[in-house]
C-alpha cells in the first residue's frame, strides 16, 4: 500500500509564512493560522512542504487505506488560499451563502484573500469541521500540542 505523501515535517510554520513574498497573501495567512489555532487550540505544524495544519485524526477507509491528516488547515498556494476542512463532514450551504467570495471543492475552500470574507462564518465553519471530524473519527482524534 502506498505510503502518505503528506504528513508532519520538521519545517517551521513560522518559516513557511515568513517565506510568502506578497505581503498581503502573507498577513492573510498569518491571519487564518491564528484563526485556526484559536478554534482548535492546538498550535500549527507543517504538513509536507506547503500545508500549514492543525490538531489530527487517523483515518482508514473500507479500501484498507489509512493514515494520519490535520483535521484543518491551509495552504498559500499561487492561486487562492487553500483551506482544508470537511474531511467527509457535510458542509454547511447556509453559512457558505454567508461566507462571502468563495469556490468550494469537494473538502476544499478557496478564497482570494481574507478582505472579501466574513471571518466569523469562516470561524464557524471551521469549527463546525472539527467538530464534525470528531464525530466521524471519534476513537482516532489525536489532540495536537497545546499552546
């Protein structure tokens, strides 16, 4: 079976947010890690080169895959924001009405910047995520390192 591309490094958030040239790109990100760590309470840690995660769960799908996954996280990207936060939870279409500019992917939410969202919908959304994380990988959830 094939191993996990994406799992906890050794690479410092704090690096990986200092390194995003466009100023702007880089204060949103700033934004969206505090964001995050005060919905989870856990602190950021890297996920392969590119995803800034937090808290995890262990997964195992009927295939027999399994493995290890930040329960929410974000990613700069050269595009928009990645924000990752439905791992199979249902997402809620009345607070994404709310949610301002936005694309939606499968477990994926894509944003331009933060200026063009309303931050405390996204905050619900996120904690709805975790929450709704929990409940489907209940005897898996692994709570991060504490701040």
């Amino acid at each position: 079976m094939a191993e996990a591309r994406t799992k906890p490094t050794t690479q410092t958030v704090a690096s990986y947010l200092d390194a995003i040239e466009d100023q702007t790109r880089r204060k949103d990100c700033k934004q969206l890690a505090a964001l995050m760590k005060r919905v989870t309470g856990c602190v950021p840690k890297m996920w392969g080169p590119g995803i800034v995660g937090f808290d995890q769960y262990h997964y195992r799908y009927a295939s027999g895959h399994e493995g290890d996954s930040c329960i929410v996280g974000f990613s700069a990207r050269k595009g928009p924001i990645s924000i990752y936060m439905a791992a199979g939870c249902d997402v809620d279409h009345g607070l994404l009405a709310q949610l301002g500019k936005h694309k939606m992917g499968k477990a994926c939410l894509y944003v331009s910047n933060l200026a063009a969202v309303n931050l405390p919908v996204l905050e619900k959304m996120l904690a709805r995520a975790v929450a709704g994380t929990k409940r489907r990988y209940p005897a898996n959830a692994k709570k991060g390192p504490t701040p």
